[in-house]
C-alpha cells in the first residue's frame, strides 16, 4: 500500500471511517438496481393484469355481487384496531 495512504489512514478519526463503512454498506450496487426495477415493472404488470381482471369480472354476469363483496364494511375492516377499547376488536 502507498505509504502516504497509510499515513492517512492512521490519521482519519474513527467517527469519519464509520461514517464511510455505513455509506459503503447504503450503497446500491448496478445488479441491485437492475433487480428492484425489474420487480417495480412486473408489480405494475401485474397491477394492470389485476385492474383488468377486476374490470371483466365487474362488467360480467356476476358483477353486482362481486361490487358487493369490493366493498368490505368499516366494521369488517380488521386492519383498524382503534375501536378495540373494550376489548372485542381485532388486535394485531
């Protein structure tokens, strides 16, 4: 190793050189790009196939009933734990 790095090294405060380990470790590398942008397209194509689905199965000769079940009731909604005082709500 150059011996001016060295002395550079010995010289940067352990703060400085735990800052830069934390932002090498933050760093995305091009294969971890390529991967999330090619999970983002195919949540989007499936969104769409979704959509579309939904939209053929609303106009079909079950529409009204499935329109029904779309729409959940508040009081069906379990992800909602603040009505849960006394005790007969969802907890998670």
């Amino acid at each position: 190793m150059n011996a001016f790095l060295e002395f550079a090294d010995k010289q940067t405060p352990p703060a400085v050189k735990a800052r830069q380990r934390a932002a090498e470790k933050r760093r995305v590398t091009k294969t971890e790009k390529k991967a999330l942008a090619e999970h983002d397209y195919l949540f989007r194509l499936w969104k769409k196939w979704r959509r579309e689905r939904l939209e053929a199965l609303l106009m079909g000769p079950h529409g009204a009933a499935a329109h029904k079940l779309e729409h959940v009731p508040p009081q069906l909604n379990q992800g909602d734990s603040r009505g849960a005082e006394d005790g007969r709500g969802y907890r998670h």
